[in-house]
C-alpha cells in the first residue's frame, strides 16, 4: 500500500487510445478486457479479443522527459490490494506480479525492479525524410486481468488529446454519474504532460 514513507511514489494508468472509447468506459462504470468489448472499441491489442487490460505505471521521480498520448486514466496504486498485476520488460517481455498480497519485502523488490528497468531504459528512435522522430522503444506494460471498477480504482481522467466535444462529453458523464474523479486537460506546451502523484492527490 501506498503511504507517505514509501521509497517511491507511483502509480498505475490505462490509456483508452481514443476519445470515445474514454466516454463508453465511463457510460458503462468499468474498464474491460479487450475480449469482452466489441471490436471497435479495442485499440492497443491491434482490435484482437485480448483477456487483458494495458497499461503503464508512473514512478515520480522518473518522469522528466515523459510524455504520453490518447485520453487517460490514472488508477490509485493501491489497486496491488486487490489485483495481480503484471509488469512486462518491453512489451511481451519478461513478466513479474505485483501484488500486495505478498509479503512487503516481496511487493517492493518487485516494485524495485521495475523502477530500476525504467530508470536505465533507453529510448530508441527513428527519424523520417520530413524529420520527424518516432519512438520505437517502449520500456514497459502493465497487465490487468480483470474489469477495473472506475468508481474505485480510478483518480483522474486527462484528456490533453481529447476533442472539444470529447472533453465537453467526457466532463458531462462524470458529472451525471456523480464520479468523484476530475477530469484534467492541459493545454499548450504543458500538454501530454505527466503529472506527479501529488498533482493527481496520490
């Protein structure tokens, strides 16, 4: 569990890719398996039926430099409780549990192993005619293998990339569905921005 002596402040996010895909989780009240969505709501599994859920995990002092991309949601660290969570060194790679169900010394060697894959992670990329430079290299994901209830995991919703309209939905349906989660968009040079545990109340 997360608390204020901890080595490292973290935490778990789902990206939803799209802007509509962000509105259906929050009509429907949960994050779901890639096999139990219909396939045009299915994005990073390349629209396959996939019995998991993706994600990244965000350590503090880990995030200069970071940016991200499509419309996210933040999940309290404290999901470990309840959930066996894996962490794949790249994508598809080696994978570890992270659950807090284990003993302590456990969870954090787990939890120190990760920090330390992305902390000397290097980042690949490739450079086209016009120079624009595309990341190849991707550090890390984390699996879910089970729906998330967004009313208890989820902290926040940024949407830096969303629509006007997009926004606009997505701040409606939170409100209608009395979720007690803000819904963050940064704009300008701070956006695509990752924020800090503290910035999001972790």
């Amino acid at each position: 569990m997360q608390n204020k002596n901890n080595k490292y402040k973290f935490y778990f996010t789902h990206n939803s890719f799209f802007g509509k895909h962000a509105i259906n989780i929050l009509k429907d009240g949960y994050i779901r398996l890639g096999s139990k969505l219909p396939q045009k709501y299915r994005a990073l599994s390349g629209y396959e039926s996939m019995d998991e859920i993706y994600g990244n995990i965000y350590f503090d002092d880990l995030l200069k430099n970071q940016k991200y991309w499509g419309t996210m949601f933040v999940i309290h660290p404290n999901i470990t409780e309840n959930y066996d969570i894996g962490f794949h060194f790249g994508w598809q790679g080696k994978e570890i549990i992270l659950n807090n169900s284990k003993t302590k010394k456990v969870y954090w060697n787990r939890i120190d192993k990760a920090h330390e894959y992305i902390r000397l992670f290097k980042k690949r990329y490739v450079t086209n005619k016009n120079g624009f430079h595309k990341n190849i290299g991707y550090s890390h994901e984390i699996v879910f293998r089970k729906k998330i209830p967004i009313r208890k995991y989820v902290q926040a919703i940024v949407c830096d990339f969303c629509s006007p309209s997009e926004y606009k939905k997505i701040q409606k349906i939170v409100k209608e569905k009395n979720y007690k989660f803000p819904v963050i968009r940064q704009i300008g040079e701070s956006s695509g921005n990752i924020l800090t545990s503290k910035q999001l109340n972790i």
